[in-house]
C-alpha cells in the first residue's frame, strides 16, 4: 500500500539528513513514517526521541513491552507497528513463537498467567479505551503499580503510534526481513568455516 502522502526521500537542511543517514545505519533503510512525517514536521522528531528514551527505562521484561506493543498494533490494523516490533524482537533475539500466537494468547499455553493479565489489560484498553473491573483486579495479581502504570503507558503510546500510521496509510516496510537478513549475516560471519580436505 502507498502512503497517502509521497514519502519525501530527499529531506531539506542538514538535521533531517543527517537523521536519515543514522536511520539507514542502524535499520538498512529509512523508515516510511520518518519519510512522510518527520520530513513534514521535524519539531516531531525531539518528541520521538524523548519517547524512545523514556520507553528504555520502562521496567518491564523486554519480551512482555514488545508483546503488549505487537497486541496493540495487530488490534489497531497497523502493519508498520507490527512490522518494526517483530524486528525489535529478532535483533533482540527473542524468538517468533509467542509473537507469532498473540491472537490465542488466552488459551496457548506459550503465554504465563502474568502475560496473559497484561495482554488482556491492553486489548481491552485498546477496544474500549476503559477496562472492567475484573480485568483490573487480574492485572493486579500479577503487577506490582509501577509496572500497571508501565503497561499502561506503553499501550497508550503505541495506539498515538498507530493513530498517526493508520490514516495516513503507512503500512509494512519490511523492517522484520532485513532484520532477519542482518540476523543471517552476524550468524555467518561468526560460524567457522569447516576446511574440507578433498
């Protein structure tokens, strides 16, 4: 699907180029939102930042923040979120099994209790922007406030995700292939060649 907006590939002044060459550094291209958001509205970009740095202190297991984001973007439709989320967990060497089971993360017995209350917690807030009473007390046994208020946080920040991708039909940017690809090519380099003698 193309943007609604023509992704700008040549930005103007010398931070957002600047911010393009990092962002093909670290992820082998630049992302379409940076293209069609960022390009357009640069002051967006302090804000990004700001959210990234906020997100790294979060407490939480790194596995569970990436499920509670993956829910929230495969509920909302959004196909970039889920994209970079899935890459986020091959760099970070997680493993595709539970990500790829989020939709039966009530009955497959991939899922913990606790990932379960908070898996439950953010569809429900993602649906209906409240939770029942009975989700709440569930989140409860298994979080201490700290880490609601986290679970809480990283939900809200990535349906705001969501919500600027979505209308503006930002979709797939096939982040997780060339995450899979990097991820071969590391393997390679550190696998030894075998000396076969013929």
């Amino acid at each position: 699907m193309v943007p609604r907006l023509e992704p700008i590939e040549k930005p103007d002044g010398l931070k957002m180029r600047f911010v393009y060459w990092m962002m093909g550094r670290k992820f082998g291209k630049v992302m379409i939102p940076v293209k069609v958001v960022t390009a357009r509205m640069s002051g967006s970009l302090g804000l990004n930042r700001k959210l990234q740095k906020f997100h790294k202190k979060i407490q939480l297991e790194p596995e569970l923040k990436l499920m509670v984001r993956t829910l929230t973007s495969e509920i909302n439709g959004c196909g970039f979120c889920v994209d970079l989320a899935q890459s986020e967990v091959i760099r970070e060497n997680l493993g595709m099994e539970k990500f790829n089971a989020l939709a039966e993360y009530q009955t497959s017995p991939l899922f913990s209790d606790r990932e379960r209350a908070a898996l439950a917690y953010a569809e429900e807030v993602t649906r209906h922007k409240n939770v029942s009473d009975a989700t709440f007390e569930e989140l409860r046994k298994h979080f201490n406030d700290r880490e609601i208020v986290e679970i809480t946080w990283l939900n809200t920040v990535q349906n705001y995700t969501n919500l600027v991708n979505i209308p503006l039909e930002i979709e797939f940017d096939g982040l997780c292939a060339i995450a899979k690809s990097e991820t071969q090519i590391e393997h390679d380099e550190r696998t030894p060649v075998q000396n076969v003698e013929g």
